[in-house]
C-alpha cells in the first residue's frame, strides 16, 4: 500500500490534514496491521490528507510509564513530541486507545498539545458528514455484532457511543454484553499487562471476557483497540468457537462495507 509519510510531504513544502499514529501494535503486530491497512482503505477512498510518521514514530512510551519506568517514557515521550512540533502536527488520529490516551492527556505536561482523536470517533463523523457510504447490501447483514469497551476509551475516556454509533450504520442487530459501557469487564492486557504473565487468579480475564461475549449469541465481537483483539481472539480460541466467532475491529467492518 501506498502511503504517505510526513518528512516526504514536509519536504514538498505540504502538510497533511491529520497525522495517522500507527502505533507499535499497528505496525508490528500481524494481527494488527491489517486493522492498519482497514483503516489506511477508508482514508484512501475517502480522499482525505492524511500521513504517518513512518520511522520517525517511536513507542509513545505508555508501556514503560504504566509498568513503572517514567524515566524511560519521559524519554520516548521527548522525542516524540519534538519531532511532531518540529512538523507544525496539529491534529493526530490513532486506532489504538493506548496512544490515544497518552497522547491526548499526558502528553500536554510535556510540551505536546495536539488534538487527539480516536478512530472511532473520527469514523462517526465521517458517517454523519455523509463522507463514508454503506453497500446497499449490507456485508453484515442478519448478523449479531457485540462492542467490547476498551478500558482507555471507555472508562479512561467516556468514548462508549461513537463506536456504537458506527456500528449501528450497519445491518445488523447490535447486542450488549452484561458488563458493557461504565461497568465493562477489562480483557485483560491493559496498563502493561499485555506484556507479562498474569497473576495467579481462578479464570484469565480475556477468558471471562470473552465468554461473556460469545454468550450473548453475536456471530461478531467488534473491538476498537488492538490489545483487546488480541486478547478477544486467544479467548475465541479457548472456547474453539473460530468457525462461528469473529473478533473484528470497527475500522474493518467499516473498511468491508465501503459502498
């Protein structure tokens, strides 16, 4: 795929409307990158100037500061925030609610004042400004679909409609889970837990999670963060539902259902 990175458009003397943080899920993780690539789909039919930091984007540095080592995310954070300053980046959109977070609250502290906003919630307003069409027949049509709420979204944030929203453009019955919105189970890999072996406990989290989910009889648990897919599709795996059971961010629902 052809896309856009920020030093090329700087050295045309161009600036792109919004920045596209990847993040390190986004750009390393196979699972995730096709969320990347759903989403890059969307933002090339659309036509809107958009670019990434390709190289120059390093780990926003949430890991490091929610395991402990500020001096190391002070570090990563640094850098970031000099390299988007010294491109005049004003407007940031990320799939991952990690970065989103960081990004938008505690960057400001150090010098990073940007506006931040998930791709949740700019795809929502794609569909309210009529800029994003549905297939007449629907991709997802007669489907059940059930929205997990990323903690950094939801209770971090108080995103819980706007990915609600965009699934609703589709045709299909959107179902809750028990624990949804304020009161949403964690899938477990938030605050660094993503990368260390859980504590000791009756039942994994994702696993809890998960089952909370398929029990709700959804043929499609739609998610808006990467770690929660990860942690989503090990429970589907768990339960040996994958034949019936797909855990799909919103960006490639929406991405699959491009008129």
């Amino acid at each position: 795929m052809k896309v856009p990175v920020v030093a090329e458009l700087f050295a045309e003397g161009k600036q792109p409307e919004i920045l596209f943080w990847v993040g390190c899920a986004g750009s390393f993780d196979q699972r995730a990158q096709k969320i990347t690539k759903a989403f890059v789909t969307i933002l090339n039919k659309i036509g809107i100037s958009y670019a990434i930091l390709g190289k120059e984007e390093m780990c926003n540095g949430d890991p490091a500061r929610r395991a402990g080592n500020e001096f190391m995310f002070q570090m990563m954070a640094y850098q970031n925030i000099q390299t988007l300053n010294n491109y005049g980046i004003k407007k940031i959109v990320t799939a991952c609610p990690h970065c989103f977070n960081i990004l938008k609250n505690e960057y400001p502290a150090l010098g990073g004042n940007y506006e931040v906003i998930h791709h949740t919630v700019f795809l929502q307003q794609l569909i309210d400004e009529g800029k994003i069409k549905m297939k007449e027949s629907d991709t997802f049509k007669g489907k059940k679909i059930t929205y997990h709420d990323s903690c950094y979204l939801g209770r971090a944030n108080d995103i819980y409609e706007a990915p609600r929203k965009v699934l609703e453009a589709f045709d299909a019955a959107l179902v809750e889970m028990k624990r949804c919105r304020s009161n949403g189970l964690c899938c477990g890999a938030g605050g660094a837990q993503m990368f260390k072996e859980e504590e000791k406990g009756t039942i994994r989290v994702n696993i809890e999670r998960t089952n909370e989910a398929i029990g709700t009889g959804a043929n499609i648990i739609a998610a808006a963060c990467p770690f929660c897919n990860t942690m989503l599709t090990d429970g589907v795996k768990n339960a040996e539902k994958e034949g019936s059971v797909e855990v799909l961010d919103i960006a490639e629902l929406v991405a699959a259902s491009l008129a």
